[in-house]
C-alpha cells in the first residue's frame, strides 16, 4: 500500500520531543517544500508521526521487536503514516529514506552536489530496514581547522547522515586543542544524533619535552641513552601520572566525546622504552598498559568515554601477552599494511590472509564487540592521491567484518578530495555498511543511476577497478613498508614493477574510454566527467613517476656500479615530475581541494615524495643529497 501527498498544504508532521526528532520533521518540512507543487490542501489531510519512544510504538499498533540499533520503519497508522525507530537518529535516516524514494539523491563529487527533483506528489509506502553494522563511521583527517574547514566538514556530516551513517570520528592530533572553530562541526553532528569520537596521535607530548633535562627517566630509553623523542617510559608511574592529568583536562574541552582515540608516536619500531623495567614488554604491552591506567584514571569524572587501544604497525603482533583491558577501552584494529589489490578474505592473497588471521586472534583476545576496524578506502596518502575503485573490494571487506561479529567500521577520508579522487569507494561504503549482503554490481549501477552518468562509465568504472587491483597488489611485501611511496627492494619488488606497468596500461584504456563519453556528456554528467578527467590526468602523471622511480631503483639495485651518472640523472628526474604535480595540485579549486590543501597537499603529500626521493638518492644511490626539506 502506498499514499501520496499533493502539496506542502496536505500534511502536518507531528514528532515526538526531541531535538533530533525535530531536525528530521524540519529536514521532511524543507525538502516537500522544494520538492511539491504549492496550492489548496486535499480533501483528506494526513499527518506523518514521528518517534521512537515506547508510548510511540504503543499508540500506532508498531511492533518495536521488529527493529534493532538505529533501524527504521515506515507504516501506515490511522490518519497518515508513522516513521519510527529506536532512536531518534533512525527517525531521520526514515525521513531521508522516503525522500530517496522519491526522487532526491543524496551524492557528492566534484561538479556535482545532491539532485532534488520536482514531483506532482510525494509518495508512502510501507519499509522496514535494519542495518548490518552498528556503528557506520567516517573519519575526517584534520589538519587546519578554521571557518572554512568547519563550514565544509558540516557539509559532509550532512552527506553522512543522508547515507545513514552515523558517527564522525574528527582524526586530529590529541596533543592540539579541541579548539572553537570545531563548534559547528560537532553541533552538526549532535543535530543529527550522530556519535562523536576524537582524537588520533601524540599522546606521546603529554609527558613535555621540557621535562627531559630535569626528568629523564620519564621519557624512553634508547640504544643505553634516554631520549628526548619518541613515547614517554610506561614504568614511570610520574610519567604516567602526567600524562593522565593532561588528559582529564583535555576531555573537559571534549564534550560529548563517544571515544577519544588516544595514540602513540606514528612510527613502524623505534619508539618504545628498553629500559631495565620495559625492555621484556612488547609494543602493544606497553601501550595497552598505559592505555588502561588512562581508561581508570577518567572513570569517574567521564563514566561513558571510551579510550582505545590502537592495533597498528608494530602493536598489531603477539596480543595474547595483552592483560585483560578495562570496560571503557576499545580495540581499534588498523591494517594499513595490506594489500588493497583484494578484499581482506581473499583466498589467493598471501599479506591479507596474514592480516586476517590477526584479526581473527583479536577476536579471540577481546571479542568481535569490543573491535572496531579502522579502514583506508580514501586514504589519499596511502594511495599518493590516485584515483582507486575498491568496489567489490569494499563489499568483500564489510561482508567478512560482519560476518565476524565486528560492530564499528570507520575508514579515513580526507575532505572534500575524498569525495573527488574516492567518490565510489564513499558509495559503496556507506551502501554496503548497512546492508553488507548487497552485491557490489548492483551499488556500483546505482552509484551510475544516481549520478546520471551513461552506462558506457561501467566499463570506465570496471577498467579503473583492474588498474586499483594492479597497482595497489601489496601481496608479496612483508609488514615492512608506509605506503607506495616507499616500497622496499624485495624479491617481490620486481614482480610488482611489472604489475604497475600493467596496470598504468589499464589507466590509458580508461582515459581512451572517458574521453568518448566526455563527448556525448551534457549538463551535470558533463561536468562531472570533466573533473573526473582531472583526476585521472593528477594518477596518470602519478602512476608513471612512481614506475620511474621503481625502475630506475631497480636497475640501480642489479647494476654492478651502484649510483651510476645515469641512474642518478633519472632518480632525479622524478623529482621534476613531482613538482610539475604540485603544480597541477596547486591549480584545484578550494571547493573541489578541501580547505586541507596547504598542509595535506603541498607538505605532506607532494613535498613528501620530494623528500622521499632525497632520502633513496642517499641510501640507495650512495649519493649526498641535501636533507633540509626547508628548500623543497
């Protein structure tokens, strides 16, 4: 059975109070307005109820045991329709679930924002969804908060929400202030009834530096030597004692934080303590000793603040010597170093079946409830900007997630580029997020529909997932390596050269590709493929400066005379090529950018490579190339 409504004059939404319940009344309010024709109400009003209470579910006849987590429901009740849930967020997702169904599209991408159509009614019909996973996150890289930052990220909260995702993790740097201008990012979020988490590295400077001359012994012993960098000593109960009042003090600035992710110096070994009391610990024994005195610490004066336990680099090995963590500790999985060329369960994948039986042993350590997994869809730095479709992929990863008990799945996203360079990874994510047991085929003919793009871009799309599969096959490496920027020489290292070959092939097929449609392509289509032709030309230039620098190490690597005139003169020329991309860089608007571009972009991506290269021409190449990147 389904209904319809003529006009804004026919119907009245009735919620529950809420704050929340109210955005989604006003939310339906807004978009019926822009969506219906103006005139005199039918002859039969209807009202549309909105609540999630139990009085709620009582008063309309809903069955409330049909629903779980933030799940929704959409029934026909005597005098209109109800939209329920358990929470008042699902309230929301409900009401953006109806105007999906008729007609708006909530997307994102470069030349192209959310598509409202105009329609002679807006039509009822009964729904009922229940996610998959309970906690669909989305974490935001944060380098510069200002106005401009805070008035783009509320843009993708909103997009967020309108996906039914549900939790904004803001990954900034615990050892920065909180800060005002995060204000209406985190009003927004709390509008929606999203969860908040916060935080990310440098807990290590919450032990000062300044302290090092008078207390050594606070700070970690290196090689014999106590040293002023890396984390501070976990057998230091003064260190620790420092660390937990700097931290209660930084919660106060954190209201209503779900989670603060509190973590260690970003570093693959070297930065834990060998002293006479540490050096029988592990890694993850020393963070996870120091995370759970924090986690007793805050107890009392923040009952329902969780910290986590960060399983990345070397703390993701030997957990089983972990002692038994407190309640409000989370166990945040992060397998940067897999091989995204495949899903996580994939059989004939060597790294990620390494991966995946560590995660398994997490489950075993801490059960499925207490992990969430922290993912790299939109990682521009793991994938050095390039343009990636981790369609099928992502709807491997999510299926085996939940199939595995996992609740909580948050993957890194970087502003608005994310939604430029990674705009069917985001779809596919938050499609498959709530409902894992979609087909990637049928989301990835969806994302076409919703975007209005022809159906020749499957065969765009499908090229542009081989290239992904190719370039980005970390199969044969070992636990040993950042991202691609700084691939070991390895036996696998040649294999992989010719993998990157193949797959730069595949890019040039696509570009052919794009370039028909852009022919055919009108109005929002067309300005969408012409980013997507900016993008494809910033991993075209990438792709073939990285097979250079690959080659030429290679070749460097076999030669007899190792850092030979030539060798060197071609090492060096990558150099050229990375500054002719940040020049490109440079060229995007902010709009399309992200406000994040000087630090993200111009610093730590492409200046990055540059440093990069410096650092192979001396290791490498036995050459003596100036390290002070103040020049770069």
């Amino acid at each position: 059975m389904a209904s319809g409504i003529r006009n804004t004059a026919s119907f009245t939404v009735i919620a529950e109070q809420d704050p929340v319940l109210d955005f989604a009344a006003e939310e339906l309010r807004a978009y019926a307005a822009r969506m219906l024709p103006q005139g005199a109400p039918q002859a039969e009003a209807c009202n549309i109820y909105l609540g999630c209470s139990e009085a709620f579910f009582a008063r309309h006849g809903l069955d409330r045991g049909a629903l779980c987590r933030d799940g929704y429901t959409v029934c026909a009740v005597e005098g209109g329709w109800a939209l329920a849930s358990l929470l008042p967020r699902g309230v929301l997702f409900a009401v953006y679930d109806v105007l999906r169904a008729n007609g708006c599209r909530f997307i994102k991408a470069a030349g192209v924002e959310e598509i409202v159509p105009r329609c002679e009614e807006l039509v009822f019909a009964p729904r009922l969804e229940n996610p998959d996973l309970e906690i669909r996150g989305l974490t935001i890289g944060v380098s510069e908060v200002n106005a401009d930052w805070e008035k783009q990220t509320e843009c993708i909260v909103d997009w967020a929400a309108k996906n039914r995702l549900n939790m904004i993790f803001l990954h900034e740097s615990v050892d920065l202030p909180f800060g005002e201008a995060n204000h209406g990012v985190v009003e927004a979020v709390y509008k929606r009834g999203m969860l908040l988490e916060f935080g990310g590295h440098g807990i290590q400077n919450y032990v000062p530096r300044t302290l090092f001359d008078a207390h050594p012994e606070y700070f970690i012993e290196k090689d014999g030597k106590r040293a002023k960098s890396g984390n501070f000593c976990v057998s230091s109960k003064e260190a620790l004692e420092l660390a937990a009042a700097r931290l209660l003090s930084y919660l106060r600035s954190c209201p209503g934080v779900r989670v603060l992710h509190i973590w260690f110096e970003d570093t693959i070994a070297g930065s834990w303590c060998t002293c006479a009391s540490c050096r029988e610990k592990l890694p993850v024994q020393q963070m996870s000793e120091a995370v759970s005195f924090f986690a007793e610490r805050i107890r009392g004066e923040f009952p329902h603040v969780k910290l986590d336990l960060l399983l990345y680099h070397d703390t993701l090995d030997k957990i089983d010597g972990v002692a038994e963590l407190p309640e409000n500790v989370v166990v945040e999985f992060a397998a940067r170093e897999r091989c995204y060329g495949h899903p996580i369960d994939a059989a004939d994948c060597k790294l990620n079946r390494t991966y995946l039986r560590k995660l398994d042993a997490c489950i075993r350590r801490f059960g499925a409830e207490k992990i969430a997994l922290f993912e790299y869809y939109m990682d521009f730095i793991l994938f050095s900007k390039a343009k990636t479709v981790l369609a099928h992929t992502i709807a491997a990863d999510l299926r085996c997630y939940a199939q595995r008990g996992i609740r909580s799945v948050s993957p890194l996203s970087f502003g608005l580029y994310s939604f430029w360079a990674y705009d069917v990874n985001l779809y596919v994510y938050a499609a498959h997020a709530f409902h894992t047991d979609r087909s990637a085929e049928e989301t990835l003919a969806a994302f076409l529909a919703d975007f209005s793009l022809p159906q020749g871009y499957a065969a765009y799309l499908a090229e542009m997932e081989r290239f992904t599969a190719l370039y980005f096959s970390f199969c044969g490496y070992e636990h040993c390596y950042d991202d691609i920027r700084g691939l070991p020489i390895c036996p696998y290292f040649d294999e992989h050269l010719q993998k990157i070959g193949e797959a730069i092939a595949c890019l040039y097929r696509a570009s052919a590709l794009l370039a028909s449609l852009q022919k055919e392509a009108r109005g929002a289509a067309a300005s969408y493929l012409d980013w997507e032709a900016k993008i494809l030309d910033i991993t075209l230039s990438e792709c073939t400066g990285l097979r250079l620098r690959m080659t030429t190490r290679s070749k460097n690597y076999h030669a007899a005379e190792k850092g030979s005139g030539a060798l060197v003169r071609d090492m060096e020329s990558v150099k050229t090529g990375l500054y002719g991309i940040l020049d490109k860089i440079r060229k995007i608007p902010p709009g399309i950018k992200g406000v994040q571009g000087g630090t993200l972009f111009e610093e730590h991506l492409c200046k990055d490579q540059i440093w990069t290269v410096n650092e192979l021409l001396n290791k490498e190449f036995e050459q003596n190339v100036d390290l002070d990147r103040s020049g770069i």
